[in-house]
C-alpha cells in the first residue's frame, strides 16, 4: 500500500480521537463551564450535526478543487476547530467549534475514500479505504483513553491541544505524501452529481448505511450499563473491555476491506447478516461474563466489517460522477445511522421492553439494511426506464 493511504490514516486518527474523546470528559467539562452534565452532552449531537450537515455543503463547495487541496483545508478547519476548542471561554462557543471541526468529518472520509481508491490497483480499492478507516479505529484503542487520561489529569483543554498537534501533523504528512497526480483538478458539474444522487440505488446504498449502522449505535452507546447491570461486571471493568471491542474493530475492518475486493456484492450482503446475528445473539451472551466479552469483541468486528464494503458499494453506484458527493454522503449516512440508533435505544430503555431488549430490537435494523440492499440489487438488474444500469460487481 502507498504511503499516501497512511497520511490519510494519520488524518483519520486525529478525526476519530475529536470525535469520540469527549465522551469521556463530560464532568470535567461540564465543571469547568458551569453546566449540566446532559448539556454537556449534547456536544456530542452538535458534532454529529455538523457532520451531516457539513459533508454536503463542503463536499459541493469544493467541487472543482483539487482533492489534495480539499484534504489540505479540511485539515486546516479541523485544526483550527480544536485550537478553537481549547481556547473556548464558554458553553456555546466550545459548541461552535465542535461543530467547525465537524465539518471537516464527513467531507474528509468522503474525498479521502475516492483518492484512497485512486492510489491503488482496482482490486485493491476496498482494502484501500479500510486501511484510511484504520485510523478511525486505532483512534478508539488509543488515542480516546489517552486523550481521556490526559484531559482528567491535565484538564480536558489539554486534550484539545493535544488533538491540534495532530492536526498539524496530519496536514504536513498529507502535504509531503499524497502525490502530485491526487491535485489535479476534479471534473465537477454540480447538476450532473446531484442527478447521480438521485439513482434508486445510491438512495438505497445510503438507507442500507444508516439502518445498518444504526443497530450498532443502538447498542453500544449502552454498552456499559449493559456490561454492569446485565453481565454484572464492576464499572472499573468497562474500560478494558471496550479495547477488546476496539481489537474487533480492527480486525472487522481489514477483514471487511479484503473481502470487499473480491466478492463486493457478497460482502455487503453477508457483513450485514454477521451483525444481525451478533446482535441477535448479544442478547443470550450478556447473561455470561465470558460469553459477553467475546460478543464485545465480535460485535467490533462485524460493525466496522460492514464499512469498506458499504462505502465502496456506493462509490460504484455513483460511477461516472459525484463520487465525492456520494461518499461525502454516505459518510453522513453512518453519522445519520449512529444517532437515529442512540435514539432507538433510549426509547427501548425508557419505555419498554427495557435494557435486555436492546439488542435484539437492534438486531432487526441490520435485516432491514438487507431488505434494502436487495431491493437496489434488483434495480440493479431491472433499473427504472431512463436511468442507466450501474455497473456491476
């Protein structure tokens, strides 16, 4: 693999420590800034916000640019965005430049996924993109408990400092090693890219990633009061738990990306049964401390197993024109996916059937995905009159 693809790494790792560091730093900002710790929280939505709203906007915006320069200045905003949050004075302006830095999210996976294909032969695509989204993953090993451990010890601007170092550093590594022949201009007509988002397929492609994600979300954002109040583990047993978790995330990963390239079609359709079962059998396992680490770590494995497949799956459908409008979607699609399913939880927890069913109320989005991703496949086969077949994998 080039080593461009790992400059795109380093760039992905600072986005995923931005993403999800602060999750761990709730009470220590909430102190600090006199407020609630729900108030904190929502820091949380305000970033995935801005990714799905940001990824559109700047992915059109930069249209006609060179995508290393788009790299170039999503990395400089999101630079800018941490420096902006560890500077920040208030609530609200923290807030602001959560959501600054979001914008850079969606739009730098986006464009990253289609110079990530453009660097390798075409049977390397798929493994192209997962090596980029194994940033993402070491960033929830590593970087979020370091990060989490500095801010506690050092208070949580420290870890936004920490973030815009790596920012800096991504920005030089992008600009030193993704090759001169990724600046040349795109090709860009606005009309023509948003008629390729309106094929059934590629709205299908997006509503296969938001159902699919959604199941993951709808249970690990209550992964730990599972683990405690099911599994009956100590609240000090969480955070090691989840490396195994994060272990699976990097094994489903290069795992997904290899299989992609080979069987794409059979990878998005199997991925997607893995994590129906995984949920599905999530609910029995919880009951068992051994059985309920295991189903952490597979249930890491088969979410990010369904990543490198589903977005190359519509990059192919978008073939010929906006593929980075497309994958700049499709990367809001699985922000879209992790909200709607935190949300499904909260609702099973709140108002029944309760925290033991959450698993297999979210074992039932993954199998929508499928019915969805089989619906495009006809189309595939039978598209509507005037639209053109999508190519075929």
């Amino acid at each position: 693999m080039p080593l461009a693809l790992y400059a795109l790494a380093a760039g992905a790792f600072g986005i995923g420590v931005t993403e999800f560091v602060i999750m761990g730093l709730l009470l220590e900002v909430s102190g600090d800034l006199g407020v609630s710790i729900s108030a904190a929280g929502q820091l949380i939505s305000g970033y995935a916000l801005g990714v799905v709203i940001g990824a559109p906007l700047l992915t059109i915006a930069t249209g006609r640019w060179r995508r290393k320069t788009v790299l170039l200045a999503l990395m400089a905003i999101f630079t800018l965005g941490n420096l902006a949050c560890a500077l920040a004075p208030d609530y609200w302006t923290l807030m602001g430049a959560r959501v600054l830095t979001a914008f850079a999210h969606g739009t730098f996976f986006g464009v990253g996924s289609v110079v990530a294909t453009g660097l390798v032969a075409p049977n390397r695509r798929a493994s192209a993109i997962a090596l980029m989204f194994t940033g993402l993953t070491i960033a929830n090993i590593l970087g979020v408990p370091f990060g989490t451990w500095l801010g506690q010890a050092f208070g949580w601007r420290a870890t936004f400092w920490a973030v815009t170092l790596v920012g800096i550093a991504a920005f030089a590594v992008i600009l030193l090693l993704v090759p001169r022949g990724q600046a040349e201009p795109q090709k860009s007509d606005l009309r023509a890219d948003l008629a390729v988002l309106g094929r059934a397929p590629v709205l299908l492609g997006f509503a296969t990633t938001v159902l699919g994600y959604a199941g993951v979300f709808a249970v690990f954002t209550y992964i730990a009061p599972m683990l405690t109040g099911i599994s009956g583990f100590p609240e000090a047993a969480v955070s090691p738990i989840l490396l195994v978790f994060g272990g699976g995330l990097i094994a489903g990963n290069l795992i997904g990306g290899r299989a992609a390239d080979r069987w794409l079609v059979p990878s998005v359709l199997g991925s997607l049964v893995v994590l129906a079962l995984v949920l599905g059998l999530m609910t029995f396992a919880l009951h068992d401390k051994i059985a309920a680490v295991v189903f952490v770590g597979l249930l890491g494995a088969a979410a990010f197993a369904t990543v490198a497949p589903l977005q190359m799956w519509v990059l192919e459908k978008a073939e010929g024109a906006g593929q980075s409008l497309a994958s700049s979607f499709n990367i809001a699609a699985f922000n879209l996916g992790n909200a709607a399913g935190a949300w499904l939880g909260g609702v099973v927890i709140a108002h029944g059937p309760g925290l033991g069913a959450v698993t297999w109320v979210a074992a039932l989005l993954p199998l929508s995905a499928l019915a969805v991703a089989t619906l495009a496949l006809r189309l595939d086969r039978h598209p509507p009159l005037g639209e053109p077949a999508p190519a075929r994998t």
